[in-house]
C-alpha cells in the first residue's frame, strides 16, 4: 500500500482551513454563548479534521471507513451548530459564509473519498482472486 501523507489529503487540509474559520466565530464569544452552544460548535468542526487524521492511521479500509464516517457526522453536525448560531444571531450576517462554503465544499469530497476507498479495496479484491473459467 502506498502511504500518503496526511497533509496531501485535500480532506484533511479543507477540514483545517475550516476549523480556523470557525474559530473565528468562536473566538469572539462570550463565556456564557461558549457555554451554551459554541463549545458544541467548535469540537464539532475540529473533530472532522481529527477523525480523518485517525483514519488516515488505520490500516484496515473497514476501519478507515468508520473514522471517515464519523467525519462526515461531525461536518454536518457543526453545520447544524452554525445554522442555529446563526439563526439565534450570535453572529453578525454573513460571518458565517466562510464556514458555509467550506463545509458545502468539503462534503461532496469527502463522500467521493469514502467511495474511493471501497472501490480501491474492491480492486485489490478482484485482482487477487482466481478468473472464472
């Protein structure tokens, strides 16, 4: 298997720049609004990026599949934190953009990743097997 660097993971360098873009939502909080929903905001983005660095450690494409997986919850449930940042006005409009735009980016990529991994698992299956004759 050939080893990839986890920073030439286009996955994992989006997923950074994302965190730093939400960390400037959540930077400006008060204790109180950090407390209540920006804490939940923030592990959520910062656990994406965490999840595809220990799957990337995996070897087993099953068990890369599964940090992957957990990826793709917590993208969407830091999505689900910054809509309702948004919708409370915690923010001023159109701070969040840069999330939004990151995370409508990331998704697609991420679900193509995860296909690739089980169609590079199901290739090495089928060049290693016997032809039917």
């Amino acid at each position: 298997m050939e080893e990839i660097n986890l920073e030439s993971l286009e996955i994992y360098r989006l997923g950074r720049e994302l965190s730093r873009a939400a960390w400037q939502i959540y930077q400006p909080m008060d204790w109180h609004t950090r407390k209540i929903i920006g804490d939940q905001f923030i592990t959520a983005i910062d656990s994406y990026s965490a999840n595809v660095a220990e799957g990337h450690g995996r070897f087993h494409y099953l068990d890369r599949a599964k940090f992957l997986f957990n990826a793709r919850g917590s993208l969407f449930e830091g999505l689900h934190w910054l809509n309702t940042i948004a919708e409370r006005g915690m923010i001023k409009a159109g701070n969040d953009h840069e999330c939004r735009i990151l995370i409508q980016t990331i998704a697609p990529k991420l679900n193509g990743f995860i296909s690739s991994q089980f169609e590079r698992n199901s290739s090495k299956t089928k060049s290693t097997t016997a032809p039917n004759i």
